[in-house]
C-alpha cells in the first residue's frame, strides 16, 4: 500500500507509525524514521499538511 492510498482507505490523520502497521513494515525506528522523512517531503511539496506535529493528513486547499 502507498502512502496517499492509505490516507484515502483510512480516512483520518496519520503518524508515520500508523502507515508503518498500514504497509505490514516492521514496527522499528529506522522504518518509522524513513516514513516520517517521506510524509515530511510531501508536506514540503503541498501534497500533505501536518496538522499536528508528526500528524499528517491530506492536504486541503
């Protein structure tokens, strides 16, 4: 499962841990580290809006 498919099959605001479990990825530091970057990246490119610190959701224009 890709990112923004899982914020559109759970419909909620996510942390790069809950996309992690989402992905069937390994619940480990490096896993949810490397998923933080990416939500970040797409944060940077208006894709994403982090509501919260470390809480993502779909950007809404």
């Amino acid at each position: 499962m890709n990112i923004m498919d899982a914020f559109g099959d759970l419909g909620r605001p996510l942390r790069a841990r809950d996309l992690c479990q989402a992905s069937d990825l390994p619940i480990v530091s490096k896993s949810v580290e490397n998923t933080r970057f990416k939500l970040k990246r797409l944060v940077d490119r208006g894709i994403l809006a982090e509501t919260k610190p470390g809480l993502f959701s779909r950007h809404r224009p």
